[in-house]
C-alpha cells in the first residue's frame, strides 16, 4: 500500500499535446498525476510509465468528459488510488477552424459545446465535491480566441468565451472554500491538434508576437504549473494570454480559409488559392 501523495493533479485530456507537456511538468513539480484521455490509451498509458520510471506516481483513466458517468467514475478513481486531489487542469478540448457559418451543423456546434465547456462543467463539479478542506485549484485551458474571435472560427471561439466566463463565475463562487480558479489563454501552439493549420497562417500568428515564435506545449504547462504553485496563491480568477499580442486576426483570416469541416467547393476553390498565396506571395480573398 503507498502513502497519500502530497500533492495530486488530475489532468482532462492529458494523453497528447498540452495536457500531457502539463502532466510531465507537474509531475517534475512533485504531483502525483491521473492521466485522463478518451482515445488515445497506448498514448496515456506510455506516458504513465514513462512518469512512473521517472520516480513519480501516475495513473491513466479514460473517460469522455461530455458525459457525466464518465467524470464520476474518472474522480472517483483518482481519490480511490490516490486519496486525495489538490488540481484539476480543464485542458481536454477540441478546435475547429476553417469553418463558414453556412456549414455549422448540430453535430459540430454539440462535439465543441459537449466537450470544450459541458465536460469543464462537469469535471470542475466533480473536482469541488472532492477538494479537502486546504481548498484546491481548477486551471482552465481557455484560448487568445475566447476574447478576440475571428472568422471561420466562430463555435470554438464561442466555447473559449464560455470557459472564460465560467472561470470567473466559478471563481467567485469556489473562492470562499479556498477554491481558486483560473484560466490559461493560448496562442496558437505546436501540437497534434494544430499540426494541419496553413503555412501562411502559422507565419502570421508568428509575426504577431513579441518573441517570434510560436507557443510550444512546455511554454503552457510552465504557466499551468506556476498558477498550481502557493507562489500565485492570491490568484484566482485569472485569465493569462499567452503568445500572439498583435495584429488583426479578422482582416487576415478574411484573406484565408483552413481546413474546412465538410468539405465544399468554394472551400476546395479557397485552398487552391491560399497555396497559390503561399508560392506567389500575393494576397487571397475568398469568394
Ligand atoms: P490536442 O488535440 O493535441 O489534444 C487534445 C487532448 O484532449 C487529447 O489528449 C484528447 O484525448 C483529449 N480529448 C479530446 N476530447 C476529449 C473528451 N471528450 N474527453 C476526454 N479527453 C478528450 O489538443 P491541444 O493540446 O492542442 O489543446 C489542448 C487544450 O488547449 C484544448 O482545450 C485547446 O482548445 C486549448 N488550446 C490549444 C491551442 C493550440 O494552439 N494548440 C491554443 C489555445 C487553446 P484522446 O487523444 O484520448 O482523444
């Protein structure tokens, strides 16, 4: 039987991308980690061993946040292998750009609304029922797009604006049970979940930083893991934009379409030149 962990982290989504860079940085911080993922179990499971060789203690759960059952029984065995919880990270999401609102359909609008703010709802309650005494922390993954929306994106960016409205709420509401709740805004960030975006875009959130680069998942799990730490104890609350801090994401995305969801014509006709915008260098405005 292992003593209680001092400190434990459960992480939504954490088997790929920015909720697993947070699983490795918390885990360096001393935390014992639960692992959820809803597909990718090779995925989570590899990165438990690896934390576990590592000297720490992890435990992968799968478990679709959309669905309450699920967060239930995800909670309930994290307090039953580890005995307590200190942090939840709301990072489990999905982003969908290059979407024209002709084409948001009910299945589009329910995959991002079920998982990027029902699945946050639902765990954030599941996370406060099992909170000690001490209080606790819940650090939302929200996005630059919650509070700046641009075309194409309008759902997922409706979802960020939630989750940033719900951190507040939930802040107020958590505070007095030393609950603190903050939020993480995103740039755009190299992973799985961005990796198909257009060369010209990538550039352009490029240019519109102060450091020339884009995001990476070690830079978010950095901030998560400084919000997790008593040094930001009085912060609650928050909301912390990371990266792009310029430009004017609505003319450019104008000018460019991503990978459409449901594929047309117009939007094949829009790839078409968007590369030849890549080669030629010359500007495209889609029909
Ligand atoms: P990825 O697509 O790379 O990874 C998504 C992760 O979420 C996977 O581990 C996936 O698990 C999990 N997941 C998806 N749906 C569910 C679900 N219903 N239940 C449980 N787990 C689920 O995403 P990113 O790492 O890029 O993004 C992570 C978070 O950061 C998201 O909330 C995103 O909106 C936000 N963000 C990302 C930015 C970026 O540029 N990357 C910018 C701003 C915000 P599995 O593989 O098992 O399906």
């Amino acid at each position: 039987m292992h003593p209680t962990p001092e400190k434990v982290t459960l992480i939504t989504g954490a088997s790929r991308g920015i909720g697993r860079a947070i699983a490795e940085r918390l885990a360096q911080d001393g935390f014992a980690v639960v692992v959820n993922y809803a597909k990718s179990a090779d995925q989570a499971q590899a990165l438990v061993q690896r934390l576990t060789q590592q000297g720490g203690r992890a435990l992968a759960v799968q478990g679709d946040v959309s669905r309450q059952a699920d967060v239930i029984t995800l909670f309930e065995r994290a307090v039953a292998e580890f005995g307590r919880l200190d942090v939840l990270v709301n990072n489990a999401g999905i982003g969908a750009f290059g979407v024209p609102l002709e084409n948001i359909t009910d299945t589009h609008y329910d995959a991002l609304f079920n998982t990027n703010v029902r699945g946050l709802i639902y765990a954030s309650q599941a996370a406060s029922q099992h909170f000690g005494d001490s209080g606790g922390h819940i650090i939302n993954l929200s996005s630059v797009v919650g509070n700046r929306p641009a075309p194409y994106s309008a759902v997922y960016a409706a979802t960020k604006a939630a989750v940033d409205s719900l951190t507040k709420s939930f802040a107020a509401e958590l505070g007095p049970r030393r609950i603190r709740v903050n939020a993480v805004a995103p740039s755009l960030t190299e992973t799985d979940g961005t990796a198909g975006m257009p060369a010209a875009f990538r550039e352009h959130i490029t240019q519109t930083t102060a450091l020339g680069r884009l995001g990476t998942a070690p830079d978010i799990a950095g901030v998560v893991a400084l919000l997790a730490s008593p040094a930001t104890g009085l912060m609650a609350r928050f909301c912390t934009p990371m990266g792009a801090c310029g430009g004017n994401p609505c003319s450019f995305h104008r000018q460019l379409v991503f990978q459409p969801i449901g594929s047309s014509a117009q939007a094949a006709e829009a790839h078409r030149r968007l590369d030849s915008r890549q080669t030629t260098g010359k500007p495209v405005f889609l029909p």
